[in-house]
C-alpha cells in the first residue's frame, strides 16, 4: 500500500511542476511513512518541508496544494495538513478489507517486489576453512547469509550466494600433517601428536579412509621425523610439514591434502544443505593461484607503485588508504599471504559482473575491512562496491550454563549437534532473532520448548492453528469458498489490526532488503503471529453466522499465506500441525 500512496504523492506533485507552483522536477524522492500516532491518518508525508523553499512557498500552503492535486483514487479517503507542512492520508475504509483478496491471488508472491531493479548482488557468506566440521558460530553466519539473499530475491535483487573455499595455504598443510600423523598411528607408529595440530574425531575419520583405501603405501622410514625440533609451537609444525612434504613427495602429499580437503568440504556442504542453505558457486582459493589470478594482481599493484620491498618481502602501502599500517602479499620465500589471493578474489568478484558485493565475516574480521578496501582503490575499483557485514559469534547455554567451545582441541559444539539438538527451524530462527552485529545468547532449553515463550513455536503455532482450523471445517462438511467472502463485515477492532499488520509485510521485506536487516522479518512474524493469537482467542470462526464466518476465515487464510511467505525467507518451515 505504502508505495501505492507514493506514487499518488507523485502524481499530484509532478501536477504542480506542470503548473509552474515547482519550478522542476525534484531531485529528492517522494516518501511517505506509516503514520506513528493513532488520528494521524495511515500515512504521512514531509515532502512539502522538503520543496518549499525551492516553490518559494510556505510549507503549509504547498502541503494545501499538494492534498488539492492528489488523484481521485479508491485508496485515499482524505488527506489533512497538519503541523508545520505534514500530509496526514488516510486509507479509504475498504482499502484493508480488499487485502485478502490480493493476498489470495499472489500466494507465494505476496510481499515480493522489483525495487532492486534485477541489480546483481553477491552475498558470500560462511566461507570457513575447510579445516573441520561447522561449529554454532558459523551456523549464525549460515542463517544470516541465506536468509539476506532470500530476502533481496525477494525484494527484486538477482542475487548469488558464494561459498569460498580457503583450500590453499598454511592451515591447510597443517590439516594434512594432522591427517598423515593419525594415519601413522594407525600403522602402528608411535607419534608424539603435536598439540598445535588439528585434535578433532574428524582427523581420525579420515586418516582411517586413507588406511583403508592406500593400506601402509604412505607410512616411510619416520625414524626421524621428531628430531630436534624447534621449542616453538608454529616452528615446530612448519618443520613437520616440511619433513612429511620430503618423505611423501609431491604426489603422496598431495593425496593426503586432497583427501582431506574433500573430505571436509563435502561434509561443509552436506551440513550446509541440512541447514536448508544452498550455494549457486562454491569458489577455490587455490584455483585463483593456479589460474594466475594472484600473480596478476599483485604484478598490477606493483606497476601501480602500491607496493614496496623491505626484508625481502612485498609491502601493500595500506596506511596510504586509511589503514593503521602496510601489509605484506608476498612473503620472504616467495609465498603469497592470505591478503594476496584476497585481492585477487574481490578483484575477481566485481570482474564477475555484480552491481554490488557483499561479504559477512565473523566480527573478529573486523581490522580486515580498511585493507581490503584499499586494496580495491589501488586497482581503480570502487570501494562502495563492496559492503561488509560482521557477525558477532553466538554462546550457547544449556541448563543456564556456558557451553565451551574451542575449534583447535576438537572440544566445539557443531552445527551438526545444534541441529540435531534443536531441529533446524530453531536454530535458524534464533539466530534471525538478533542483529548480526549483536551480542547473542542461545538458549537451548527454550529453543527446544513447546510453549508461547519460544518465539520460533510461537510462530509456527500460529501457522498450524489455521491449518487446524480449515481441517476442522472439512471434518465437519462446511464448504469454503473463500472467493465468495464479504470482507466488508471485517470491522471489528482485531481484525483491522491483523489487516493492517498483512499490509506491512511487503514494506517489511523492502526495508529488510535496503538495509540488510533480515532480523526485520523474525520481528514482523512475531508481531503478525501476536496479533493473530489475540484475534483467534477472541473471536469465533467455526461457531459464527456463515457470512460473516467466510469473511474471517479468508483473513485468517490470508495471515496463513503470510506467515508462511516470511518463514520462508528465514528459511523456516510452515507446519500444518503441531
């Protein structure tokens, strides 16, 4: 409705620029809000304040004229001037009761909307290394990513989830080293296990997958494997990884990495799919570096002067972009950090074609966003192209209790477990519940409650009581024809609550998109669910006349289609019982 009321605030504007009362077309856009006071009509407009002074005209009275040159229209009863230039509008008393209808015949579609203009947006999310299962904290990040793009497709963006995949670098040797050492216990070597090393179940699972597919084929002389080693932990690992690289060669080490990368990059996956998030691309770091891309990237920032050489390595000049000091993208030894293939990965992204990036990182991430925006100027790229979300990691509680959790020692709670603990609607639920960028602590117990406190319950219960509702007048043989319903009888106080509340949504999904909020809808469902409650416990649907019981039963079929339509986009399900 509210883009409707705008468009004849438009008309009526663009009316007096053809009469000379504005001198041209405004550059500002026409808005109109939901009225915040009860009196003050539906809607309410301060473009009068806005263009006064260019009409050369008090705001009052440009406000008068504006009102005089609104179209007729069946939506608008009346608009009123109000204060020092406000445009109070006030719906026509059936432009509600009509909702059910329109609702009906969208379905799925009701709420949707083409203001992103089919703009491309990326949305790379997760993006965890491929190191170990998913933990809680990246599930936040999941739920938060899928239901962003959801709701910007909705909101007429083309949006594209990504998932990178860090299958290049240290921690990735590292995951192989772990993998090999367990594998050789289970040839029967005696290993003194680094602590630094990957510790999880995982490691286990699939050194025993290398045991059974290659037998003994990778365990060589290892006598002296743990001979002097440094006293550093970090040291100690990159002197393990370069002896098991000397002992497995290039082929055998490779298997090993291999192995182990795929592994757990399909398990990422599987549990991603679980979770109800897909990716349309799953993109290598390790393809950008056998492509090329990062040499080429960093033989363009060196042409450009962005970078310099000191103690044999290459320096970013980041401080020249704001950032508190340079940053080295190529190493002493010739190796590429993290930085470099980052570079090279947004340099790629925009290459891609996208209108606008989009990245959630976990807030620790935070100091990483000057650099890589710098980084973006230096090779003639917008930084405004790219927008970067941060997610703050989520605590769990059980029984009132902290849960610890530790990614290195194997000790974490995973997204599997979460799930499998709470059920996926849950999980998901929850972590739309708070802003990313918020502190978040997850409930356990309550998310696993059957009651009016657990708000994902709240709202799905709302869903399934109408379902029940229906069942019961198919039970009793009451025909339906919910086309036929009067919904001029939807009077009461209640009901054009809910009616007005069904008209916010597509407003809802709009704002959730342009600010990247998708929390906006979890709120929205729990208030549509509130008002839906109070409306069914006090009135009657089965037991009222039949007139005046089709009309509330195609509203509160019109609730069910929206209930159902934003629970979609949290990715939640909609059930018929419960």
């Amino acid at each position: 409705m509210r883009n409707e009321v705008c468009q004849l605030l438009s008309d009526a504007l663009a009316s007096l620029v053809s009469q000379g009362v504005v001198p041209s077309a405004p550059d500002v856009p026409v808005q109109v809000e939901r009225a915040r006071k009860a009196g003050h009509g539906d809607f309410a407009s301060n473009l009068a304040m806005v263009l006064a002074k260019r009409a050369g005209l008090k705001p009052r009275d440009l406000a008068e004229q504006l009102c005089a040159q609104l179209p007729l229209s069946g939506l608008l009863s009346r608009a009123e001037v109000a204060g020092p230039g406000f445009i109070n509008l006030f719906l026509a008393p059936d432009a509600y009761q009509r909702l059910p209808d329109e609702i009906r015949a969208r379905g799925e579609s009701y709420g949707t909307s083409d203001v992103g203009a089919r703009q491309r947006v990326m949305v790379e999310f997760v993006s965890a290394n491929p190191t170990g299962p998913l933990h809680v904290g990246h599930g936040r990040g999941a739920a938060y990513g899928d239901a962003l793009a959801r709701v910007l497709c909705a909101a007429g963006y083309d949006a594209v989830s990504e998932y990178y995949i860090n299958d290049a670098g240290r921690q990735m040797d590292i995951l192989a080293l772990s993998v090999w050492l367990r594998y050789l216990e289970l040839c029967g070597e005696a290993i003194t296990f680094p602590g630094a090393a990957y510790q999880g179940d995982y490691v286990f699972d699939i050194a025993a997958t290398l045991h059974r597919e290659e037998a003994e084929q990778y365990r060589p002389d290892t006598g002296t494997l743990f001979d002097s080693l440094p006293d550093n932990d970090d040291q100690a690992l990159d002197a393990l990884i370069s002896r098991c690289q000397e002992l497995l060669g290039q082929a055998g080490f490779s298997r090993v990495h291999r192995l182990a990368r795929d592994t757990l990059v399909e398990d990422i996956r599987a549990d991603l799919a679980r979770f109800g998030v897909e990716y349309q691309t799953w993109y290598s770091e390790r393809s950008l570096i056998d492509s090329g891309a990062v040499q080429r990237a960093v033989d363009e920032l060196k042409q450009g002067d962005f970078l310099y050489q000191r103690d044999d390595a290459w320096w970013f000049r980041s401080s020249d972009f704001s950032d508190e000091k340079d940053r080295v993208v190529l190493r002493a030894n010739g190796n590429h950090t993290y930085f470099a293939t980052d570079i090279a990965y947004h340099r790629d992204k925009l290459a891609r074609g996208f209108d606008h990036i989009i990245n959630i990182w976990g807030a620790d991430h935070h100091g990483y966003i000057k650099r890589v925006k710098a980084s973006l100027s230096a090779l003639g790229l917008e930084q405004e192209d790219l927008t970067v979300l941060l997610v703050q990691f989520a605590v769990l509680y059980r029984g009132g209790q902290k849960v610890a959790m530790s990614t290195r020692s194997g000790e974490f709670v995973t997204l599997r477990e979460l799930r499998e603990e709470v059920g996926r609607d849950a999980a998901r639920f929850f972590y739309a519940l708070r802003k990313p960028d918020q502190h978040m602590d997850f409930d356990l117990d309550l998310a696993k409650s059957q009651s009016s406190d657990n708000p994902v319950y709240y709202v799905q219960y709302a869903h399934a009581r109408i379902c029940s509702v229906f069942r019961q007048l198919e039970e009793k043989g009451i025909a339906v024809k919910l086309a036929d319903a009067d919904h001029s009888l939807l009077v009461e106080s209640r009901e054009m609550d809910l009616l007005q509340k069904l008209s916010r949504y597509p407003e809802v999904i709009e704002a959730a998109a342009r600010s990247y909020e998708p929390h906006q809808v979890a709120y929205y469902l729990r208030e549509l669910a509130n008002d839906f409650h109070t409306y069914y416990n006090a009135h009657p649907f089965i037991a009222a006349k039949p007139q005046l019981r089709l009309a509330r039963l195609s509203l509160i079929d019109a609730t069910r289609q929206v209930l159902a339509n934003a629970l979609a986009l949290l990715g939640v399900t909609a059930p018929q019982r419960m």
